[in-house]
C-alpha cells in the first residue's frame, strides 16, 4: 500500500510540472489616446502570417486588452477606434511561452486613414 501511494504522489507531482508549461504566447498592453486618455472597447486583431488565423480582443474600461493562447510565430498587429486612425503593426514575432506588452497609441482621425509601424520585437 505504501509503495502503491509513492508511485501515485510521484505521477502526481510529474504531472503538475508538465501542466505549467505552455506553448502559447499573450500580447497585453494598453490602447489610449494623444493625450494619454485611455480609449475602451478598440478592437485589437492579431493575425497569425504563417496560418492566417486572426485572433480578436478589445480593450476594457481600463484601455487594457489581452490576447492569449497565441501560437507562436509572426504576426499582424491592427487596432481600430472609432474617431481614430487605424494601426497596424508587422513584424511582430511571438515565441512560446513569451508575454509581450504592446501599449498602443492611436491618433485621432477617421478608421479609413491608418498608420503602419514596421518594427521587430526586441
């Protein structure tokens, strides 16, 4: 019976460390405005170039948006509010396990006009 418990606590214990690790990666960050002011409900896709799986998240009350589970490779970066000009953003590289914060910025003007920032991740 003893022996019964050890190999259970052992399987239990194993288990537990394969459980924390992840292969996916999360973007977070916060979406505001020229004067700082924070922007809620802007629409944040993040689009996988490898697959063409995008990924949708929006910014909270706060300006705060999180996209999690992202796969890792390169990605598309685009945020629209409205009475804003559209970003977007390539070269943004996800790698497993990585948490990238991307606060973002948006210029005021209309959804049709759109600033594009080419950029990799340190």
């Amino acid at each position: 019976m003893q022996t019964l418990c050890r190999v259970w606590l052992l399987a239990v214990c194993l288990s537990a460390a394969h459980w924390g690790q992840t292969s996916s990666a999360r973007v977070t960050g916060t979406v505001t405005d020229p004067a700082g002011a924070v922007i809620a409900a802007a629409k944040i896709t993040l689009t996988n170039r490898a697959t063409g799986i995008a990924t949708e998240a929006s910014s909270n009350e706060a300006g705060i948006y999180t996209a999690s589970f992202l796969p890792p490779g390169p990605y598309e970066m685009s945020v629209e509010a409205n009475g804003f000009k559209r970003y977007t953003r390539t070269g943004l590289t996800l790698e497993t396990g990585q948490a990238v914060v991307v606060d973002l910025r948006l210029e005021l003007g209309n959804v049709s006009e759109s600033v594009t920032v080419a950029a990799e991740t340190p």
